[in-house]
C-alpha cells in the first residue's frame, strides 16, 4: 500500500515559548571590540515589509572552528524560564524575529574560514523555511562566482557609509530582486 505525502502548512502561528529568546540578537559576547552588526529587512513580493518573520543566523567562529557552544537557551534553575545568553559565550547562533517596521539586527562577529553568515526565514505564507546567505566579503566565492551578477547581488552585504562594523543585508521573498535561497538535498 502507497499513501500520498502530507501536503506542507504555512509556517505558525508562532508561540512565545523559545521563539525568540532573550538575547536572541546578540550572538557576540558583550563588549567584544570585534563586534559586527548584520542588519536589513524582510520583504514580500509586493515590496511590502513583513512585520512577523524570523530570522537565525548560524556561523563559525572567528577563529573558523564549527564546533559551537552551549549557551543560547539557558534555563533559570529555579523557575525553568528561558533567560537566554550567558552574555560571555560565542555560540554561532543567532536568533531575531523582525519589528514592525520588517528590520532585523544581529550583532556577532566575524565568521572565520568562510566569507558568509548562513541564514534561515520564517515568515507567514512559507510553507518551507528558506536558506541564504549573507556575504560580507563576495571576493573568489564559488557559489557567487556561478551566479549571474544581478543574482549575485542579492547575497552580498552592503558596508553602511561611515560605519565599517555594520552590514545591511535586505532579503526579498518574491518579485523583482528576489534574494537568491538554497537548496539542501
């Protein structure tokens, strides 16, 4: 006997527990001089914001080791509430939903050993997380050099004038412009 697979839902409604979490942003331990910031915004099709995504972030540390740490999800011993970040450990991960306005921030640090941030959206209407990747230096990467340039585009971070620590990194989910998004099989 052969069943069908079970059609996909959309991604929701999110619950408060775990998503987000405190210091879901802050992925670079506090006060660290190396501190960059990932920034931007989500888009629909219509190039409207969307005001109820989330976005994670994974990467390697900056000294290029892909182990992680412990720490993003710690518990209160006492009452098991989720009081997030250690504030001291670098753990690769990154967690953000956007505001209102559909911006994001993400302060970390540079990833060692590759030239990119991996990213995963979670928005309504997707019946399937989405991949990408936001490149702070797009110089002699396979992946970008296969793709035509206008495509290219939409996977490089852009330096924000007068602030070399920050990166503006807008993702499009449809239309015009879209970003492009990965396929792991």
């Amino acid at each position: 006997m052969s069943f069908a697979p079970t059609p996909s839902q959309t991604v929701g409604p999110f619950y408060g527990y775990a998503l987000p979490f405190a210091g879901g942003p802050e992925v670079a331990p506090a006060g660290h001089p190396d501190t960059i910031t990932l920034h931007g915004y989500v888009y629909d099709g219509a190039g409207d914001p969307v005001p109820d995504a989330l976005i994670e972030t994974w990467q390697p540390a900056p000294d290029g080791s892909r182990t992680g740490a412990p720490g993003s999800l710690r518990h209160d011993p006492v009452t098991g509430e989720v009081v997030g970040r250690d504030g001291v450990t670098f753990t690769g991960f990154g967690r953000v939903p956007t505001d209102a306005d559909g911006h994001f921030a993400v302060r970390t640090l540079p990833p060692g050993g590759v030239a990119y941030i991996s990213i995963t959206v979670f928005a309504r209407g997707l019946l399937h997380h989405l991949f990408t990747r936001a490149y702070l230096d797009p110089s002699g990467d396979a992946l970008l050099d296969s793709l035509p340039p206008e495509r290219r585009a939409t996977l490089v971070a852009a330096r924000e004038p007068g602030n070399p620590a920050a990166y503006r990194f807008d993702i499009r989910l449809q239309g015009e412009g879209e970003t492009v998004f990965l396929e792991f099989t």
